[in-house]
C-alpha cells in the first residue's frame, strides 16, 4: 500500500470512529467532546464533521448548532440490515412467550436521546394491566428497562445521560438521591436485572433485563409490568430468571456471545 492509499484508510478510520463516537453516545456531541473522546486533534474532527455532514453521515443538533449527532443517510444504509434482522422481528417470539409465562404485559425498549422508547409491546388478556403505547418515551432513572440499559452503560454515557435528564421524582417511591441511584445500578450489574418498583406510575411495579449487542453493550431492553397487587415483589423475584433469560436470548440473536 502506497504512502497516499494509506493516509486515506488512515482518515476514513477516523472518520468511522467519529460514527461509532456519536453512535456509542446516544446523543450529540460537541467537536471538543469528540476530540477528548478519541484523542484527535480539533481541527482534525472540525475537517471530518464537515465531510460528514456533507454527505449527511451527521447533522448539527437543532436544538444546539455547536453539536452534532448521527444523520438520516445512516438510517438508510442500515435499512437493508433492518429488514433482514430487524429488532422487533427478532425479539417477538421471546416477547410472546415470555408473556405467555408471566401473564402480564411485556415490552421492548430501546434508548434514544437519554430516554427510554417503546417499540414493542405484548398484551397480556387480563382486564386490569398495564397501559401504554408503542412510541411512547419515559425517563430512565424510574424504569426498569432504563435502570437495565444504563447499568451496563459505559460510564461517561452514563453520568451524561443523568446530568441531562436529572433524577425528577415520578412517585413517592422514584430515587432522586444521585449517590442512592448509582448504588441501584451496582445492584443491577450484580443481578443482570433491574425492578421499577412504582418509581415511575402510581400501582405499577416493572421487571426488567437487558438485551446486548455483539459488543456488549446495551441495545434495548425487555420487561414485565403489572398491577403492584400481582407483580408483589416475590412475584418479580419469580419472574427475574425467565426475564433475565428472554434478554440474554435476544442477545444471543444479535450476535452476543458473552
């Protein structure tokens, strides 16, 4: 490989690392974070985000120009991925049975912008049960499949993600001590499970697990909520296997081998 060939695989290298930065983020940043994040010269990611944004790899964050995240011309490369493995095709058999083990509503979540969206859900055929609706965002601190994700978080995604979102109380019950909530999510890691129990609706208690990526790192993550009179704290205590084992094969789907 000539000097030139090299010095251009050497700067598409740093321009995927940028993607991959943004990505890993969850969020926008900054060309100053960036360049801490990787230890690249400003001008260096300055030069790069512009080729980026050109193309439409990354955009500028509306609601703060001096930021970037990730664009919409990703979405469409990953759009042929999607439609062969797409995660709501590959979750919803272990979504199905797990509903079918625990007779209560189940959820898959992912996280976007520091906040929990739903994209799938599974009823359960109980009169009284949880309600909510595909799309729907929360907050992560409160929930179960928040608290799931961000447990198994790297640190500075973690500490960005609270310091932006805050720990607002929800109920009587929502932890809004910072050094209380990172005890919780030691709990989480040692367990592999998290419990909302009613931190985030009035009557409700959730279970929830992770579901990692290859890398191992949090790509959604699954529950089980219910009314708190059904879903007891020894009911959770039943269900945490089988959640934990329905995020973990999920896992395993997207590639997971931990």
């Amino acid at each position: 490989m000539n000097q030139q060939a090299s010095g251009l695989t050497l700067t598409v290298k740093k321009a995927m690392d940028i993607m991959d930065c943004l990505g890993d983020a969850g969020g926008s940043l900054s060309a100053g974070e960036i360049s801490r994040r990787l230890g690249l010269a400003r001008s260096t990611v300055y030069r790069l985000l512009a080729t980026l944004n050109a193309g439409g790899y990354v955009s500028p964050d509306r609601a703060n120009s001096q930021k970037y995240r990730l664009g919409f011309k990703i979405t469409a490369l990953a759009s042929s991925l999607l439609d062969g493995l797409e995660l709501r095709q590959v979750a919803l058999p272990f979504l199905t049975e797990l509903r079918d083990i625990a007779q209560e509503t189940v959820h898959l979540v992912v996280m976007d912008q520091g906040q929990v969206a739903y994209v799938d859900k599974v009823e359960c055929s109980r009169a009284v049960r949880m309600h909510s609706a595909i799309g729907r965002r929360g907050l992560v601190h409160c929930t179960a499949v928040g608290k799931a994700m961000l447990a198994f978080m790297q640190e500075e995604d973690v500490a960005r993600i609270l310091n932006d979102q805050g720990l607002p109380a929800r109920t009587p019950h929502t932890i809004t001590d910072g050094a209380q909530f990172r005890e919780e999510l030691e709990r989480v890691r040692r367990l592999g499970y998290a419990v909302d129990d009613i931190e985030n609706e009035e009557g409700i208690r959730c279970l929830g697990a992770p579901v990692l990526d290859h890398r191992g790192r949090p790509a959604a993550a699954v529950s089980v909520s219910g009314p708190a009179y059904r879903m007891t704290m020894a009911r959770v205590q039943e269900l945490a296997g089988v959640v934990v084992d329905t995020g973990l094969g999920i896992s395993r789907e997207l590639g997971y081998s931990g």
